[in-house]
C-alpha cells in the first residue's frame, strides 16, 4: 500500500518494531535517484532451537548456483515492506511478519545496474518450503554455518549486524 504522497505506508503483518521499519523504508524509497536503479526487499528469517540457538533460513538458486537470504525485487506501487513479505512467501513457502528493519545493501546486479535490497528479520507464522524454479533447496542453519555456505559478502556482513545488534546469538 501507498499513501497519496507515493511513499510507503504501514503493511498487514509488521511486528511490533514496524514503524523502525517503515522509517528505513521511507529512506530507502528515496534513495532511488536514478530511474536505472533498481530497488529490492528480502528477508532474515529466524528461529530458535529448543536449546536456545537461533537458525536462520538460506535459499539455493540453482539458476544463479548461489546460497542466499530470500529476496527480490519491488512491483510497480509496491512498498519495501509489501515486497518483502511477498517475496518470502514465494522463495520459502512460508507466510511470516516483520520483526524489525536490519539494514540494506548496495551492489551492481548480473546486469550492471545499481540495486538496493532492504532486509527485515522475520517470524514465520507458517507454511512450508515447496521446490520452485527460483528455489531448489532451503536449509535451517545456525548464523556461523550460515555465514560459512552463504556465496555473497553482503549476506554475511548482514548475520553479522544481528549477531552484533543482539537480534540473533548461536550456541
């Protein structure tokens, strides 16, 4: 959803820190200078094992051949939020809700353009991971072996800012 201004506006299924979310959102819709920019939204989803550890969820994209955080890009009118949650839903399988606003990367896709991905940690409410032609796999996997299998220095510096910021702590 869009307020009349055309900046992004609250969304069903943010948590309890969603206006810290819809702030960084409201950021980051801005920082699209340029129409060749092309901006993104994806998800940290976390659970904690009966034993404490907290895991997090990897996707396998065999077309890419890469270990990465569920995400994708913004539809036409579409918040960071919106898109988010969406993408999740179609990479995981699983329907979940904001958390809180972690942070954003900045990076060249395969195309050359300039792309800007904001990620939310997320609690899954349910559903289940199904095989898609985007995802072929998706492993639990606490943040270090996480980190470890992860293809992209930008997943890993953002485990790292949860594991910093005391979102998130294994074993």
């Amino acid at each position: 959803m869009q307020s009349r201004s055309g900046s992004p506006s609250s969304v069903p299924g943010v948590g309890k820190f969603g206006g810290m979310g819809r702030t960084a959102a409201r950021v980051l819709w801005h920082r699209k200078v340029r129409d060749d920019v092309v901006r993104g939204a994806g998800g940290i989803l976390l659970r904690e094992m009966p034993e404490g550890r907290v895991e997090v969820a990897v996707v396998h994209r065999p077309v890419r051949t890469d270990w990465s955080l569920p995400k994708g890009k913004l539809d036409p009118g579409e918040s960071y939020e919106e898109c988010a949650l969406r993408e999740v839903l179609e990479e995981t399988g699983y329907r979940c809700r904001l958390v809180s606003f972690v942070g954003f990367t900045e990076y060249r896709d395969r195309r050359g353009r300039p792309k800007v991905v904001g990620y939310w940690v997320m609690e899954v409410l349910d559903g289940e991971f199904a095989v898609s032609d985007e995802v072929d796999a998706l492993r639990w996997l606490e943040l270090d072996q996480a980190a470890e299998i992860m293809t992209y220095e930008r997943d890993r510096e953002l485990l790292a800012a949860l594991d910093t910021i005391g979102l998130a702590r294994s074993g």
